[in-house]
C-alpha cells in the first residue's frame, strides 16, 4: 500500500502545532523560544496547502472559461 505524502502532511502539521502550543505553556520562560520554530513550521505547512489549493482552483477555472470562450 502506498502512503501519500500529503495524506501524512494532513497529520502532523496540526500535531506540530499542537507539540508547540504545550510547550509553550508548560515549559518555563527559557526554554519556550525552543518551541517556536516546530509551531511555525506547522503553520506554514497549512497555509501552502491551502494557497496551493486555491491556485489549482483558480487554473482550472480559467481553463474552463476560456473551452467555454471557443464553443
């Protein structure tokens, strides 16, 4: 069975945030900044998703436009 990257991706950006909302909490004040960059990381990984998304949609629906233009 193959296992898509971006089915696995689905999964752990939001536990990276997760891992790094709990370290931030419980860790204390010299050790939070370790916690950071793992909740950037999973944020960024959300919002390239999404704009990947949105760019697909935004293609295709320019190539339908313009098959529509022709007929």
């Amino acid at each position: 069975m193959k296992i898509n990257k971006r089915f696995i991706l689905s999964f752990l950006a939001p536990l990276m945030i997760l891992i790094s909302g709990i370290g931030l909490t419980l860790r204390d004040n010299s050790r939070k900044i370790l916690y950071l960059p793992i909740g950037l990381m999973g944020i960024v990984i959300i919002l390239e998703r999404v704009i990947s998304r949105e760019l697909e949609r935004k293609n295709i629906l320019k190539k339908i436009k313009s098959f529509q233009k022709v007929k």
